[in-house]
C-alpha cells in the first residue's frame, strides 16, 4: 500500500468514526424528521459510503463486497434508518449498466454520487427522439431527500420484455418528493413517493436493472441482484448487534420494581442472551462466508453457479429473520422499560420488523429459494 493510499485509509477509518458518533447522537431524531438530515449526508459522503463501488477509474474505492456489506452493518448498529440509507451506495452496480459515455459525465464532479429510486410499479413512459417522456408516481423512495439523482420505473409501449424493470435517471431536481412515509419502523429512511411530471430522460440515462454493466470490475461481476437483497439484510443484522449489546449492558443495571433480581442474575435473561448471540453469530458467519466464496469465484474469472447465488439469497432471508428474531427476544426480555417510545428498544425493534417485510426478504422468499434448488422456474431476478 502506498504512503497515499494509506492516508486514505486513515482519513476514511477517522470519518467513519465521525459519522457513527453523529448517527448515534441523531439517531431518534431521523425518526421524528422521516429522513436522514443533510449533514449526516454529507458525513457518509466522507466515510466512503457512496464511492465505496464506484470504479477507481472514476475516482473510487472499489471495495469488495463483503467491505460494503460491513460497513453497512456498522452503521445500521447505530441506527437502522441511517444504515438503510447507506446500503443505496450499492445503486452504483446499477449504474454500471449506463454507457460508458454517460458513466464519465455522471462521474465528472467527482464519485460521491447520491442516488436513490424507486421502481415498482414502472409507469408507462412515452418513446420520443431520443428518449422518452417520463411521467407517473412511485412510493417506496428510499434516502430521496438527500439524493442528487434519482431513477424511476418505467415500461414502454411494444419494447421488449425482459421480466427486469428499466430505470430512467434524472437530476433530483427534476422529481418532487411527496412526503407520505408514516410507518412503524425505519421512520427515518424518508421513503416518500416520487412524482414525476412530464420529465425528458435521454436513452443514454436509462438502463435494465440487473443488466450486464458496462465496465468491467470484479464487484460488479458479483451477482447483483443478489447483493440488492443483501444490503438490505445487512441492516437487520446490525439492529440485532444493537440489540445484544443494549442487553448486556442494561442487565447488570436494572433491577425489577416488583423486587426480583437484577437481570443479570435472571436465568431467562442469561439463556436469551446466550441463545441470541449464538443464532446472530451462525447467521452472520453464513452471511459473510457464501459472500467470500462467490467474490473469490468471480475474481478467479468464474461466474457463480445457480445454486451458489441461491445460496446468498438464502443467507440473505435468514439474516433478516435472524435481525427481526434476535431482536424480539431481547426486546422481551427488557419487560415493561422497552415499550415505551422514548427507549431504544422501541426503535430497534420495529426497525428489525420492517427491514424482514421487504420483498427481497420475506417469508416469500423461501419459496423461491426452494424452486431454484430444485431446478424449477424462479421469479425473475431470482436468484
């Protein structure tokens, strides 16, 4: 590593610190303001979120994806709306299926590049010269307040079906945010709609999600779609590490109004804590491995089997019900004292809730795991 590189390195490690301080400190704040606040933003910027896969070409890091992947979790221990927001610092595998042409101007200001999205369901978009007319209105626009450029869902008119959405991409400015997200859990990922009036998007500024990029570098020869589902799962199990912690700290503290023991010396607390560290530690261990194992394959020139990219979308599903089970049973064991608002219990666990509901995560997607195993027809994008 040269004496550069490793004053890169350090300044990252000391804003990443920076920005885990700040999230800490606002984490009840993003739920009370439904978004993530500009500054802390801008603190991710600095810590190396957004340019972490954005090609060294271009001004990037180009870290792997299990580095991505971490550096999620370690910010959704702090706050899962934060960490939630981070995870779209994998948008740029996506983008890597702009030409090649539009990547350079889309880099041209530098990698720390905020995009956010939203694609289901793709409204109907007209082919004009040179493009398309782009209007409709889309939820589930997660991290848009912050966001720069934003991509939406289109279809169009007699193109041909991929079973893949398309994504047309535009300046921020050119969507109006609708704020709508009332929610129970990761309140502060400001997942507003999207409205989109009669917008202008070049051809060269869409792309097929989970199309082919068009610049070579071994993350984004990673199964994509595959490390969409895992940067969302991510998430819970960074809530669940909360979880844990906030345990053992408050069990050598609280003792019970009705007189019991303190809960460090409650044998359900000592076996709930006991069997919680030991399902997040087997879940994560699998996590990571099968991540390890399909980069290793991709960097030695191979391309994941089938069955190999089940296997993260399996690992995937079971981080986030893994997130959501840990964190109920602490949750329980923290008796009265965590149902109210103002505890972060009360927040970690409706965040680890949501973050198992996704439609990449949930109870659905077991059964599309087990189809691919046994060689039947997938959803598409699956695995």
């Amino acid at each position: 590593m040269t004496a550069v590189a490793q004053l890169h390195g350090r300044a990252q490690d000391n804003a990443l610190d920076t920005l885990l301080t700040m999230v800490s400190a606002r984490a009840a704040h993003y739920g009370e303001d439904q978004q993530i606040d500009a500054e802390t933003v801008e603190a991710m910027k600095a810590a190396g979120v957004y340019r972490a896969l954005v090609p060294a070409r271009f001004g990037g890091d180009e870290k792997s994806p299990a580095d991505f992947l971490r550096l999620i979790e370690a910010i959704s221990a702090r706050d899962g709306s934060a960490g939630w927001v981070a995870s779209f610092g994998v948008s740029h595998m996506y983008l890597a299926s702009l030409p090649e042409a539009t990547l350079t101007s889309l880099y041209a200001d530098g990698p720390d590049v905020v995009f956010a999205g939203a694609i289901f369901p793709p409204q109907p978009a007209v082919a004009v010269d040179g493009g398309y007319r782009v209007s409709g209105r889309w939820p589930f626009g997660s991290g848009s307040p912050g966001a720069s450029l934003i991509g939406v869902g289109i279809k169009v008119e007699g193109a041909a079906a991929s079973g893949l959405p398309r994504m047309a991409v535009m300046p921020a400015d050119k969507v109006r945010i609708a704020p709508n997200w009332d929610v129970m859990g990761l309140r502060g990922t400001g997942s507003h709609d999207l409205v989109v009036e009669d917008v202008f998007v070049p051809e060269a500024w869409t792309f097929v999600r989970g199309a082919p990029p068009t610049i070579d570098l071994p993350a984004y020869r990673y199964p994509s779609m595959a490390l969409a589902a895992q940067v969302l799962a991510v998430v819970g199990l960074g809530v669940a590490r909360a979880a844990l912690d906030l345990m053992a700290q408050m069990a050598g503290k609280r003792a019970s109004i009705t007189g019991a023991p303190v809960m460090a010396d409650r044998a359900n607390v000592q076996v709930a804590l006991a069997k919680g560290e030991g399902e997040w530690q087997a879940t994560r261990a699998w996590f990571y491995d099968v991540t390890e194992q399909a980069y290793a394959k991709v960097l030695a020139g191979d391309t994941p089997s089938r069955e190999e990219v089940t296997l993260i979308r399996m690992a995937a599903t079971q981080a986030a019900r893994t997130g959501a089970d840990v964190t109920r049973l602490m949750f329980e064991q923290a008796g009265t004292a965590g149902i109210f608002n103002n505890h972060p219990f009360s927040r970690l666990l409706q965040d680890a809730l949501v973050v198992n509901q996704h439609a990449f995560l949930n109870e659905a997607t077991w059964q599309s795991a087990g189809k691919s195993l046994l060689g039947l027809d997938a959803p598409a994008g699956y695995p």
